[in-house]
C-alpha cells in the first residue's frame, strides 16, 4: 500500500519544481520528461505515442468496463512571477499562472492511486498529460493521434482561485465559452494630415467598424444567450501628421451556443465589410476559430457531486465563464464533464501573483480517482 504520508511529500516535491522550472506551449520538453521520470518510478505504463511534448500514461484495470481519460495540461505562460514563494519560477518571464503545474501533479498522484487500485477499476484509464493548452489548441496535437480511438467519456479538472481548499465547483451544461478570433485589416489611402481630403482614412472607418460591431451582442443575439465581442488591438499609423493607407484590429469573440457563434461570424464579416464600404474603403476580414464552449454532461457532472459529497467537499455552483478551455475539443467527441477545484482564495489565474496552496494536491488526487472508479 502506497504511504499516503511519502506520496504527499513526494506530489508536493514535484508541484515545486514544476513551479520552479516552467515552460510556454508547445516547449514542455523539461516538463514531459519529469512527468516521464516520476511515471516510471511508479512502474505505469506509458503509451508509445510519438508527441513532441506532453505523454499519456495509462492504467488498466482488473475487471471490464470502459475507456475513460483524464485531461492534464501541462504549459505555462509568459508571465513575469510576482509573488514571494520559496519555489518562485527560475525561468525569467515565464510562470505557472493557471495552475497547470497543480493539473500535472494532480494527474500524477491520480495515476499512482489508479495504479494501486486496479482490482477495483473497471476499464482503463488514459491520463493524457496534454502540451499547449495556452494556446487554444494544443487538444489537436492529441486528436491528430489515435489516443481518443476507443475512449468513451473525458473528465478535466481546473484550479480555481475563486474557492477555498475544500470547496469543488461542479453544474451540468456550459461552463466556459466558444473562442474565437477575428483580425480585420482597414486599407483606405494616407495622405497629409492637413488634407484628409485627399484621402480615406482607415483610423475613422476602424471607429466605425468598432461601435458597428457591439450592434451584434446588444440587437442580434438572443438576450438570454451569454456572448460577447471585444476588440482588443488597433494599429495604425507612424506619425503625427499623416494619415496612414491601412489600420489593422484584432478581438475575440466569446459564445455559448453554436448558433451564436455562427451568427458573429457572418455578422462581423458583413458589419466590417460593408461599413468599410460606405466609407469608401476596403476591410478584409480573418476568422481563426478556436475551441468550441465546454459543455458538461449531467450524468458525469451527477457522480462528479457524489463522489464529492461523499469525500467531505463543499460542493457549490460552477461558475460559468467566458474564458476557454481546448478541453471543449475532446467533448465534440464523447461525453464529458469539466469541474473547478479550490485552490485557496487569492489572486485569479493569468494573474502575475496568482498561487495554488500545495494543501490541496493530494486531496484533488485522490477526489479525481474516485471518480474514476466510478
């Protein structure tokens, strides 16, 4: 029987370096092979899949029953850390600052506690130790694989800086939203600034374009569907004094339902091109779809409740959110569900301060092996 006490240590071990030795998407070299070294410590079977970051470990259990998978991210993000900790990120301008390092070490200890009790799990269990969720589509680099094949339901897992240790926010239906991205470029024609006369001026058409554009969420979208659109970039220009022939704008585009998403799409194409058009200028719109909204199915979510309720959690409501997770890419697949784990209230995530209280790793561990073994 594995020394609860010992594995504690050990996962907390881990949490710090993980913290310490942080590394942006796509360039978890470091990160895949402490993952790697700690699995084979514990004699679990790695899949031969040929990835250039991120692993999948697997555990097979002693009686029939079905495929599952477990989702751990595993990057970091250019962050410059600003808190006091003795495990503080040694790697200038990155930092563990959405727990990712808490997902992997959770995953860890949830695969070692599987790995002890495979008389009672029914199936098999791939924990997928997933590279790049940061960049909105790191899920692709496991579905261009054969990993999801023979899977039958996904569970994720995220810290949330929003609860105390103890509390797990679980609900049923959409938890985060679609994300899109959309970049339109404004050509008009520079000209002096003194004769703008001569010319048509792309910064006038963007501010057109960015007021047009709010048209959508407050008069075409169904006031009881959560959505939003946000620009957040304009360039343009290098001086004082000139018009400049072209401004570029970038933003987001955040839904919940399918048909919304569809309708920003179309909707912020026609709005940019056709303002754009009165002016007398030309916008060229680029669409970059990310992951779809993470939609938690209620059986799933059900269990999630009991076996929380049953372990001395504080169950509350999940907060829905704007923000995305790739995870939504799996569940275009098979059913899922998607549940927030308190990590200490405190700075939220992508905060440069944001920190996990280690007190909640091998609880969350242990929370998500009962779950899968259902």
């Amino acid at each position: 029987m594995t020394d609860m006490k010992q594995l504690e240590e050990r996962l907390k071990n881990a949490f710090y370096w993980f913290h310490e030795y942080p590394e942006l998407s796509y360039e978890e070299y470091n990160t895949t092979a402490k993952i790697r070294e700690i699995l084979e410590s514990y004699h679990i079977e790695i899949l031969p899949y040929d990835l250039e970051t991120g692993l999948v470990a697997v555990i097979r259990g002693e009686q029939d029953g079905p495929v599952q998978m477990l989702r751990c991210d595993i990057d970091a993000l250019p962050i410059v850390e600003q808190t006091a900790l003795s495990y503080r990120s040694k790697t200038e301008g990155k930092m563990h600052a959405c727990g990712h390092d808490m997902h992997i070490v959770a995953g860890l200890g949830c695969a070692v506690l599987l790995q002890e009790n495979r008389d009672k799990l029914r199936g098999t269990v791939k924990v997928v130790f997933q590279p790049a969720e940061e960049s909105s589509l790191g899920a692709l680099k496991i579905l261009e694989t054969d990993i999801m094949e023979n899977v039958d339901f996904v569970w994720g897992f995220h810290a949330d800086p929003t609860n105390a240790a103890g509390v797990i926010g679980i609900r049923e239906g959409y938890v985060t939203a679609a994300v899109d991205r959309f970049v339109i470029t404004v050509k008009g024609i520079g000209c002096h600034g003194a004769h703008p006369d001569d010319g048509i001026d792309p910064i006038l058409v963007s501010a057109a374009i960015v007021q047009a554009l709010q048209s959508i969420v407050s008069r075409n979208v169904n006031a009881f569907h959560p959505s939003l659109l946000s620009v957040t970039r304009i360039c343009a220009g290098t001086t004082w004094n000139v018009i400049p022939p072209e401004a570029v704008m970038e933003g987001t585009v955040r839904t919940m339902e399918r048909e919304d998403r569809v309708l920003y799409e179309k909707k912020v194409k026609e709005i940019a091109e056709k303002t754009a058009q009165a002016y007398g200028a030309e916008a060229v719109v680029q669409w970059i779809a990310g992951p779809p909204a993470t939609y938690n199915d209620k059986k799933m979510a059900d269990l999630c409740e009991q076996k929380a309720k049953e372990m001395g959690f504080e169950v509350v409501l999940e907060e829905s959110s704007m923000g995305g997770d790739d995870f939504a890419f799996y569940e275009e697949k098979i059913p899922g569900c998607y549940v927030k784990v308190g990590t200490g209230v405190g700075h939220p995530i992508h905060h440069p301060a944001f920190a996990v209280n280690p007190e909640v790793l091998l609880p969350t561990a242990k929370y998500l092996t009962e779950i899968l073994l259902g």
